[in-house]
C-alpha cells in the first residue's frame, strides 16, 4: 500500500497539485524576488569588502550562520536573515567538510528519526 506522501509526490509530480492548490499572488512572487535579489546584492557588497566567498570558510561559516540567527532573534533585523542565507549559500559552495553529499530524504528520515531516539 502507498503511503500518503508518496500519492501526494505522484500528484506534485504530475502537477496537479501545483496547479489547483499552491498559488501565489503577485505580491508574494515579488517578495520573493526581492528576498534573492537582497542576496545577490548583498554577495556582490561583500566582495567589494571582503573578497572571495571562500575566505569564509576559513572563518568558520556555519558559526558565523548561528551568529545571524541569534543577531536576529535579538534584534528581529532581517538583514541578518539575509546575511545568514547567504553564509549557507557560500556553505554550500565551499564546503566546510571533505566528506559532503546532497542526499535527498523524506520527513527529515536521518536527523530528526536519531534525534527522537535520544
């Protein structure tokens, strides 16, 4: 027997769904345009400043995202919601670890499933 979510990806997939139930209106479309455009101003900025994106690695990027979240959570500026996209941005470009993989996983499988076992 299938489980739901997998009817539900076969409908995604056909885009059906897509169609009938996940609508955006105009004004989210461009909130969210601005939001990426934020971003890629803010990248370019930052190698007028700081040069190449890769020197973060060397800094320590995913501290420096946990950084922004909690500037944010302190002061709710959501330019450090920004800067923080962006340092998982340059994460994922210039990885931290030798050992990275994209592996796709339903419901959060791996992390979430170990996290609830402790």
């Amino acid at each position: 027997m299938k489980h739901i979510h997998d009817v539900i990806r076969e409908h995604l997939l056909k885009g059906s769904l897509q169609d009938k139930y996940i609508t955006r209106s105009p004004e989210e479309i461009s909130l969210i345009h601005s939001v990426f455009k934020l971003d890629m101003n803010r990248l370019n900025m930052g190698m007028y400043r700081y040069g190449n994106n890769a020197e973060y690695v060397r800094r320590g990027c995913i501290e420096e995202v946990y950084r922004r979240l909690d500037a944010y959570m302190k002061t709710h500026n959501t330019e450090y919601v920004i800067d923080a996209r962006n340092m998982l941005l340059i994460e994922f470009l210039y990885p931290t670890f030798n050992d990275v993989k994209f592996e796709p996983i339903d419901d959060g499988e791996i992390y979430y499933k170990q996290e609830r076992r402790n």
